[in-house]
C-alpha cells in the first residue's frame, strides 16, 4: 500500500514540475516614419530635385553693391578708393580716397548708379557734379566729376567729350581758323576694379 501511495506522490510532483520554455526575443520598437507613408511619398515624389536652398543672410552690399574698396592703377592720384553707406541714410554713399576728398553720392537708380551734387567738402574744396555708376558684371567702379547727370541716360556722362568747335573765316585769299576755347572745367574721370574679400572657412 505504501508503495502505490509513494508512486502516486512522485507522479503528482513530475506532472506540477514543467520544463522551461524558450524566452522568445522582444522585438524592437517600430517607430512611425511619415515618409513611408504612401501618400506622403506619391506627393514628395513630385517635387523631388525642385526644392529651394535656404538663402544666406542678406549684407548692406549685397543690397548696395557699390559699397567697397578699390584699386586704380589708370588713376595713379586715386590708387585706393573706399565706399561706404551714411549711417543715416542708406540712399546716400561717402566716397573716400580722390583727390578732391571725402564727397557724397545720391542713389538715383538702383542698384548702383549714383548721382554725385555740387557740394564743398570738410576741407572747402568745392566739388562739381558728377555720376558713380558701379558696373557689378565687370566689377567695375566708374567715377566722372565736372559733367551734370543725365536722369535719363546716366552713362551719358561718361561719353567722350566732343572736340572744341573751330571756326574758319576767309579774307580775301588768306583762311584763319579759329579755336572756340570751352568755358566749362575738364571733367575727371575714375576707373577701379573692386577688391573681393574672399572669406577664408573657419578652423575647426
């Protein structure tokens, strides 16, 4: 009898005892990608390769392309010229290196195309009208002071000056030429190259 109820013990704990199952791996976290959406996908399909690059942040001579420094080896009296903008009014530029001083220009056309006025200098030095015109494509700086500005045609200014006027009378067999003599003053002419500031990366 003791034996069957020990039989019965050993059986009972074999079938409460069960063996270990296998630990499944967990699997990892799916996170959700909009651009794997289907429909999101079928839209930005249709601009791929169209997209604009954010611009970079907009300077004073980027808006004034005038602004600057230049170098004439034509104007040997004016070998270094510096523009900059008036503090106070961006429509106004200070010229800075000829030889008649530190003068004033008026922007008349955007974006570089400046009317020059009479005007009297810190140093008293009285300044004629004159044009600045700045040609970004050549990158080139065009001055003429002792010509009035042409609103229409600004580059009028800049136009050879026409020969002086000659008159011829005869007399009986005997021909004098005369040279009209003009009144007004030579006008001066600047022509400079713009130096480019080339940026070097900063070191990392």
């Amino acid at each position: 009898m003791g034996g069957i109820v020990l039989s019965l013990l050993t059986a009972t704990v074999h079938a409460q005892v069960t063996e270990p199952q296998p630990v499944q791996p967990t699997q990892p976290a799916q996170t959700w990608d909009y651009r794997n959406n289907p429909t999101v996908k079928a839209i930005t399909s249709q601009y791929e390769g169209k997209y604009i690059t954010t611009k970079t942040v907009t300077t004073n001579e980027d808006i004034f392309p005038a602004l600057g420094r230049y170098e004439s080896s034509v104007n040997t009296d004016a070998p270094s010229v510096i523009i900059t903008l008036d503090e106070m009014n961006k429509g106004t530029v200070w010229i800075e290196g000829l030889p008649q001083g530190k003068i004033k220009a008026m922007l008349r056309k955007s974006p570089a195309t400046y009317k020059i006025p009479a005007q009297k200098t810190e140093d008293g030095k009285e300044v004629a009208e004159g044009t600045l015109i700045f040609d970004k494509d050549a990158n080139t700086l065009n001055i003429v002071i002792g010509k009035n500005y042409n609103a229409e045609d600004p580059s009028l200014a800049f136009a050879p000056e026409p020969e002086p006027v000659t008159e011829v009378k005869v007399k009986g067999n005997k021909t004098k030429t005369k040279v009209k003599k003009e009144s007004k003053p030579k006008s001066w002419v600047y022509t400079g190259t713009k130096v480019v500031v080339v940026e070097e990366p900063a070191v990392k």
